[in-house]
C-alpha cells in the first residue's frame, strides 16, 4: 500500500523541476497536514469514486481550499482584504469538493495542534453551518479593516503598515550602485545566464504593452522563486523591475507557471474554452475574490503560460498554531466559512455555474452536512495513514 501511495505521488509530479520537486517532498514529510496540502490530486482521485458527492450544484471553486489558503493582500485598489487566495486547482465543479477539502483540511489542521476529536468536530459543524448561513442570505459579503475581528484584524493592520521598500530590503541587495535580487538558495536561486536574459526580455516587452504609467519600466533582474507546497517544482520566477521617476522606484512580479488543474480529470462537467491555463486561474480569481491581487495577467513563455502579478510584502496566511485560543480558532473559522460562501455566490450563472437561487436552496437545505462531516472525517484518518505510507517511502530514499 505505501509504495502504491507513494507510487501515484511521484507520477503526478514527474514533469516538474527534480531540484525543487526534492524540496516539495521534504516539505511534504514535516507532518500530515504538510502532505495534505502537497498531495490534492490524491483528495480528487479518491473523492471521484463516490458518486453521490458529485450530484450537488456546479459552481467555480478555487479547487484547493483549505486552512492555509486564506491570506491578507493587497488589492488592485490599493486596499487591504483578508481572502481566498490560491486558484492554480480553480475549475467548475460540484460545490461539495470545495466544502470537504475545506473540512478534511479542519479536522487535519485542528488535531495537529492539539485540539481533541470533540473541538474538531465542533469547528468543523461551526464552518458548516456559517458557510450555509450566509450562502442561504444570496449576499457575498467581504472583509477589510473596517469588519474584521481578531488576528484577521491584526494580519490587515500589519500588511496595510508594510511597504513595498521592507520587501526590498529583504529580496534585494547593491552593487556598483546597482540593485540586484538576492540569491540566498533558500527562496532564491540563481538562473543560468541564457534563461535569465529570456525571461527579462520577455518581460520588457510584456511591461511595454501593459503601460503602468507615464515613466519608463525597466525589468532588472531575475531569479528561480521557491513559495508554497503543491506548486513546488513548477517553474517560477521573480522579477525586479525599475521606475526610472525622478527619483529610481523598484518593485517584484511573480511569474508563476500554470498547469491544468487536477481535478480536470476528475469531473465530467463541461469547461469552458480557454486560451491557456493562466487565462482560467485569473478568470477563476477574479470571479471568486471580491478584489483581485494587484497586476493579475497571464503570459506566455517558451509555449508555457504562466500568471503574472505583484509580488507583495509577505501576504499572511492563518497558522492554527499561532492561535492563542479555541475562540480566537472559532473566530477564524467563521471568517473563512464567510468567505467561501461568498466566493461561490459571486461565481454564481457564470459560465455553467448554478444559479444564486439553486446555491440559497443548497445553503437552506441541511441534510447534506451531517454526510459532508462524516466524510471529512473518515477521509482526514485516511490521510493520516497515506502519510505514514509517504513517510515511509520518503526515508527510504524511493523519491530519489
């Protein structure tokens, strides 16, 4: 069974860079909740052989929601919004893989830190029951510094005080009076010179077109990205750009490759068309958060496409184990049920999705929680045990 586990991880990430896969990997064997997040393909293979789970609504989903998926940033706007914040699995599904990653991620999470069986499952019937509420209402709700509680009031108020120059200060450093990306081989390594002059090159020419504003955008410098878990191993780039204003202004992109979502192969639902992955994950984000990340834009590379934004002064993610107490866990839990329900609202009649009428009744309707819970339940030990089988496979050297 661990090999047939292990197995089915090593085909599903076999095309990506062996550097950063070997990384992934690593990050993977930390604890069960760490392999969770880096092993969603497995959630879809097994969730698609019970049937009765895929005949409840179709609506866009971000297609990897779990606890850590949530995060402070800032808007094209300029604003700070606490949201949903990954979209590379984003695809029109059936609502209830949205809810039972989401759950399965809370009974992992939860029991990480400690909570026993009982708290998880009231957290767990806690986000049921909010995520049905405010989907019955029919009305997205968002949330910014004015309405939020908690540490999701202090994660806006600290990302709304950060500045674009703390982050430089952190990724860059000078030479010959010029400034550079640090290459510190944790987060950033070093390309090798051909690739590096591509990717500058392509990115002027795309900064050319887009027009920021009256003054000259120049791309300075760039470097391999290592961010997140599941996406490790896909190519990934960070991109210094200078404003040649009066006074010299820097500031980073994220040029992150798009592959199709894993789901796909998951759900006979029928897609739409789209010209390129990176054209589904943006459409996806833009639909599902209430203001989308600054400079959103896919792009194409050496006949790949990759999505292209700002990249920011660290945008938070919720830690359970930096929470202080069961009411503030509460608290955060809430929040995240909100959002969900209101990601699927705003996604509502668009481009196959069920109508806000059919997602109210959904939300009215409560005999479906109880089979959701029992099911996010039985598959979390069911992850646990797939990550011992990893685990195994993983010291024994079978990943390299």
């Amino acid at each position: 069974m661990g090999t047939h586990i292990a197995q089915r991880i090593k085909d599903f990430n076999k095309d990506r860079l062996h550097q950063f896969l070997q990384l992934k990997y690593k990050l993977m064997a930390q604890n069960s909740f760490r392999f969770y997040r880096g092993s969603c393909h497995l959630f879809y293979d097994d969730l698609s052989k019970h049937k009765p789970f895929q005949s409840f609504p179709h609506t866009w989903i971000c297609g990897d929601l779990h606890l850590e998926n949530f995060g402070t940033f800032k808007g094209d706007n300029r604003l700070v919004y606490f949201d949903l914040n990954d979209f590379d699995e984003a695809i029109l599904a059936p609502v209830s893989f949205e809810i039972l990653r989401m759950l399965t991620s809370i009974f992992l999470g939860a029991q990480e830190v400690g909570l026993k069986l009982a708290q998880t499952r009231s957290i767990a019937k806690l986000f049921v029951d909010e995520y049905s509420t405010i989907l019955a209402k029919g009305k997205p709700k968002y949330i910014e510094l004015e309405t939020a509680r908690g540490i999701v009031r202090r994660f806006l108020l600290e990302v709304e005080q950060r500045k674009q120059k703390t982050l430089l200060n952190l990724k860059t450093i000078k030479k010959r009076n010029e400034l550079f990306l640090l290459i510190d081989n944790k987060k950033s390594f070093a390309l090798d010179k051909k690739l590096k002059k591509q990717i500058l090159h392509h990115a002027q020419g795309w900064i050319n077109k887009r027009k920021f504003s009256k003054y000259k955008h120049l791309a300075r410098d760039a470097a391999y990205r290592v961010a997140g878990t599941g996406s490790l191993g896909l190519e990934r780039f960070e991109i210094l750009v200078e404003v040649r204003s009066a006074t010299p202004k820097y500031f980073l992109l994220d040029m992150k490759e798009a592959k199709d979502s894993c789901i796909s192969r998951r759900t006979r639902i029928k897609q739409p068309h789209w010209e390129s992955q990176a054209e589904r994950i943006i459409f996806t984000q833009e639909l599902m958060q209430n203001v989308a990340p600054a400079v959103l834009t896919p792009v194409k590379f050496k006949r790949k496409s990759f999505v292209v934004k700002e990249l920011q002064p660290v945008a938070d993610k919720i830690n359970l184990i930096g929470l202080n107490s069961l009411e503030e866990i509460q608290r955060v839990i809430l929040d995240m049920a909100l959002l969900s329900a209101s990601a699927h609202l705003r996604s509502a009649g668009r481009k196959g999705s069920a109508s806000a009428d059919e997602l109210i009744e959904f939300g009215k309707a409560k005999q479906w929680q109880k089979k959701f819970l029992q099911y996010s339940e039985r598959y979390a030990t069911q992850v646990k045990k797939d990550y011992q089988s990893f685990l195994k496979a993983y010291r024994s050297g079978f990943f390299k």
